[in-house]
C-alpha cells in the first residue's frame, strides 16, 4: 500500500494535542502517526554517531514494537533499558511505550546491586540494551526475573534488535493501538542506605509535561535540542516528543566533556539544552 506523505505545514506543527492529536490519550501513537506521515520531519541524532530522520525513527519503533507483541510482551509489562544518553536509548524508551509497556530507563552508572534491586522490585521481563552494555544486561537478567536481553548490533545469549525488524506471522504496524493505561514511563532514584525509590509517570502526566515545555519552548523546523546526562529521563523523554512533534531535531549527547558539548552545540546550532532544566539558550552558537 502506498502511503501518501505531505509537508507539516505550519498550523498543523502547533496542533494542540488534546484536540485530536493523539490516539487514545497516548503521546507515543499521536507523535509516531504524526511522523509517519510527513515529509520533512525533523532528524534523531547522536554526536558523532547514528543519525536517522524523524519518519525513519517512527518506522523502527513501530516495527520494533511489533516485533515485541510477536514474542509475547504485553501491554503492563515492564521493560528495562541500558543503554546511555544516545539515539538507541530513545527508540527503545519509545518502542517499550508503543507496546504499552512501563519503559524503565537505568542508569548504567549505578551500583550493579542497585540494578538488580529495581530490577527484581518492579518485576521487569526484558531489557533493551546497547552492545557495550550487553554482558552487563546478560548478568541483570541472570540475578533478575528478566527473561529476555535484546541488544543493539547483537551480543552473545541476546537477541538483535535487528531481529525485532524482521516481518513475522504476527508482525503488523496495522493492529489495535494499545490504550494508555497501565503504561507509562518509570524512574528511579538511589538513597543513601535505602532501596532505590522508583515513580512511574502515567500517559496523563507525559501528556501535560508535554503541554507544558511544548507552550514555553516554542520550537519550530530546523530547531535542535540537546539531549544530555543530567536531565530527568522524563524531561528527556518529553524534550524529544516535543522537538519532533514540530518539525525539529533531536541530539543526544553521551559525553559530559565541557568541551565536547561546546563544539556538539555549535555544529548542530542547537537551540535548547536539557539541562539543568529543558530550556531555550540565550545566544544561538556561532
């Protein structure tokens, strides 16, 4: 079937959401439709590293999803991901959430004891891994109930991520989209002599953070953002959503090196950093 694309013109980048933007109050479907379907969306990017455009993005998260349906996750379930700041660490954020699944970001700095723990406490079944960080995924899922480890480029006693793209009996971006409920996204925090404390942020709550950094930030195509360590992951989450949902760039940025940042955000022109809080620059780079 032939999908017709058209340019986001600009009174359909500023659609409000909650006017029919989104499929069953879920953000994910709302911004991945909108994706799908329009010519010049803007780029998901790492420094130095992978780079796709916004309609290819929304191609493999929906591909990937319905390569997780077809290995039997299902909405409710919790999928870990290790992965740092970079294009692999949001589409399987985004992927987990397509599923209707609670996406669990981890830090891959933490404890491995740490790990485990929030692990085991949110009864999480997989985990999204890039490859470096695959042997260390390989040992959360042995101390764990996680029954499956999916790396990026493939790594032993794991699955390829590229195996999530392949059709299958059941493989369809055509099916029912999942509901908001039950999903969501979930973080976690390390106190000193405390179990981890996690929360998990409902579609509502995404949905009005969006409302909120969409309305102050003002992005436009040909804006980029800085997606950087430091930030919440929903900030991060939501930064991204917002930048894609009018036409603008994403950039993720691993390396906390003042002066990597420095020449990432001068190359790409970003207009809006992540951190401390996802806000516009003042000056544009020169």
């Amino acid at each position: 079937m032939r999908v017709e694309r058209r340019p986001c013109t600009g009174s359909e980048s500023s659609v409000h959401p909650s006017r029919g933007g989104l499929q069953n109050g879920s953000l994910i479907h709302g911004l991945l439709d909108r994706l799908r379907y329009c010519v010049d969306s803007g780029m998901v990017a790492d420094h130095k590293g992978m780079r796709m455009s916004g309609a290819e993005f929304a191609g493999v998260v929906y591909r990937a999803a319905a390569g997780l349906r077809s290995r039997g996750l299902h909405p409710e379930d919790v999928v870990a991901v290790l992965a740092p700041v970079s294009t692999a660490r949001l589409v399987s954020v985004c992927t987990a959430l397509a599923v209707g699944c609670v996406a669990l970001p981890l830090q891959p700095s933490s404890d491995v004891d740490i790990l485990i723990k929030v692990l085991v406490d949110t009864d999480a079944r997989m985990i999204l891994a890039t490859g470096e960080l695959a042997p260390l995924a390989v040992r959360l899922a042995d101390c764990s109930r996680v029954r499956q480890v999916v790396s990026f480029g493939g790594a032993p006693e794991t699955t390829p991520f590229a195996d999530l793209l392949r059709p299958g009996p059941r493989h369809s971006s055509s099916g029912t989209v999942p509901g908001p409920h039950g999903s969501g996204l979930m973080d976690y925090t390390v106190l000193p002599d405390a179990s981890p404390r996690t929360v998990c942020h409902s579609p509502w709550e995404l949905i009005a953070h969006f409302l909120r950094l969409n309305t102050g930030l003002r992005l436009s195509r040909g804006d980029t953002v800085v997606l950087e360590n430091g930030m919440t992951e929903c900030d991060r989450y939501i930064l991204a959503a917002v930048a894609l949902w009018n036409g603008a760039s994403v950039l993720s940025l691993a390396d906390e090196n003042a002066t990597v940042a420095a020449t990432a955000l001068r190359a790409h022109q970003a207009v809006v950093r992540g951190v401390p809080l996802p806000s516009r620059m003042s000056l544009r780079p020169a």
